[in-house]
C-alpha cells in the first residue's frame, strides 16, 4: 500500500468508528425485570427499589450513599477450604497480617518455600512457583509468583456480595446428564 493510500485507510477507519460509536450507545440500564439470583442474595426484595440497579449498593438508592459494611474478620483457624477447580490458588487459612513481601524478604517463603516447609509444617509451594513462562524450573521462587497476595487471599467471615452459579466441576459430574440443561 503506498503511504497515501495508507492515509485514506486510516481517516475512513477513525470516521468509521465514530460514527460506529455514536449508534451504539448503550440503551439506559432497566433495573431486573424478575430478581436475578444474584439480587436475591444481596438484596432483601423488601429494600429493593425502581432505583436500585446493583446488588452491590445492597438496595440503596442512587441519590444515598450506602453505609459501608463493617470490615470482614480474617479467619485465623487454619481450616482449609474447598478448592472450586483444579488450578485455583488455593486460599488462606491463617492470617497475614505484617508479613512483609517486597524486594528484600518474603515472609510467606520463609514458611512455604521447600526448604523449610517441613520444620514449619506448612504446605510447600508447588512446581509452579519456580517455573518461568517457559516451564523451565528454577531454582528461586519465579518472579511471576513472587508477590503471593496477587494469587491467594485470605480467608475473611465476609457474605458474598452477589450470588454466583458456579459449578464445580465434581458437582456437574455427580448431576444426572438429564438434569442438565
Ligand atoms: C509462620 C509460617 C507461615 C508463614 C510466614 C506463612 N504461612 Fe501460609 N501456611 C502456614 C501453615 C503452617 C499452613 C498450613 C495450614 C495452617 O496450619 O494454617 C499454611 C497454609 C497456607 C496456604 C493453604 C495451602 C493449601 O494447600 O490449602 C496458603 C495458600 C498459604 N499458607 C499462603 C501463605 C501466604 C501467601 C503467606 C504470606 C503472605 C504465608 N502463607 C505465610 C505457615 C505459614
Ligand atoms: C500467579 C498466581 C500465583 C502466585 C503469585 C502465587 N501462587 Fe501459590 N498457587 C497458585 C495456584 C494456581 C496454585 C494451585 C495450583 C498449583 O499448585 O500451581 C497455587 C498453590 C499454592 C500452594 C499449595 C501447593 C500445593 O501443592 O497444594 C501454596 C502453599 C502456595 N500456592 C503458596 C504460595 C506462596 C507462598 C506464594 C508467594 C511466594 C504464591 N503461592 C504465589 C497461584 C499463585
């Protein structure tokens, strides 16, 4: 293409998105017509009013500001939970509070890195954590999973904020096939 012809291209494109942008607006979001599973969680149908678009606002009104949910406790009883799916990082079950994780220490490793897992007793972080992007295992935490709160959380006494239909991959197993949809 001669740069000319490239000019062309280019100016019919952005007008082309424009325009394309201007039809396109978004109609006004309608609130549910039938409570959706996640606004029956959140929501007490009672609160919930024509104004209320997001379980998250927990039914206030758009002009009120909601009052902010106490904080959460972090559950500090080393009970594990339920993995949903295979490759999910595992959550926490102990708090973290003043762990420190930056370019000079990190805490978690202290206690989950294979050569003090078992004096501490906690689990060893697994293959992954020293593998590059490329699979090949070093010898040092990669740097991909350095900074461990990115992956694993704690784990807080806090309701979900919306529902969720997730099924894990055991239950969808265990349902008949002519219960599925
Ligand atoms: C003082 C040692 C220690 C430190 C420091 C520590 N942990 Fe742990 N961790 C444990 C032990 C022990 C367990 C096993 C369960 C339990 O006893 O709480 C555990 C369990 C876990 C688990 C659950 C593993 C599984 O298979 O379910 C995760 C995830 C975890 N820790 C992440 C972290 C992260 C992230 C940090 C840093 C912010 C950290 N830990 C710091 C000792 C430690
Ligand atoms: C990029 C996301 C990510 C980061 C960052 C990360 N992890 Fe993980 N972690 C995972 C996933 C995914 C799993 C479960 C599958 C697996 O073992 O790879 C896991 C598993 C674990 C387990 C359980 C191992 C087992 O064999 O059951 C422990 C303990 C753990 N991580 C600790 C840590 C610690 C400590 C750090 C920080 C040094 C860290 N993780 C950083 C994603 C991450």
């Amino acid at each position: 293409m001669k740069p000319v012809q490239l000019l062309n291209f280019a100016a019919v494109l952005v007008f082309g998105l424009l325009v394309g942008h201007q039809c396109s607006k978004p109609e006004p979001r309608k609130p549910a017509a039938t409570p959706t599973a996640a606004a029956s969680v959140a929501v007490p149908k009672t609160t919930q009013t024509s104004q209320s678009i997001d379980a998250l606002r927990r039914g206030a009104d758009l002009g009120t500001e909601p009052e902010a949910l106490p904080l959460a406790r972090v559950e500090n009883t080393d009970i594990k939970r339920d993995r949903a799916y295979p490759m999910q990082p595992p959550t926490i079950p102990h708090a973290i509070d003043g762990y420190q994780v930056d370019q000079n220490a990190n805490r978690c490793m202290l206690c989950h890195g294979q050569a003090n897992s078992a004096q501490f007793q906690a689990p060893p972080v697994s293959v992954t954590h020293y593998m590059d992007r490329d699979s090949q295992v070093l010898a040092e935490v990669s740097p991909r999973r350095y900074f461990c709160v990115q992956c694993h959380v704690v784990q807080t006494d806090a309701k979900p904020l919306v529902a969720n239909r997730f099924t894990g991959v055991d239950d969808l197993l265990a349902t008949p096939t002519t219960a599925k949809e």
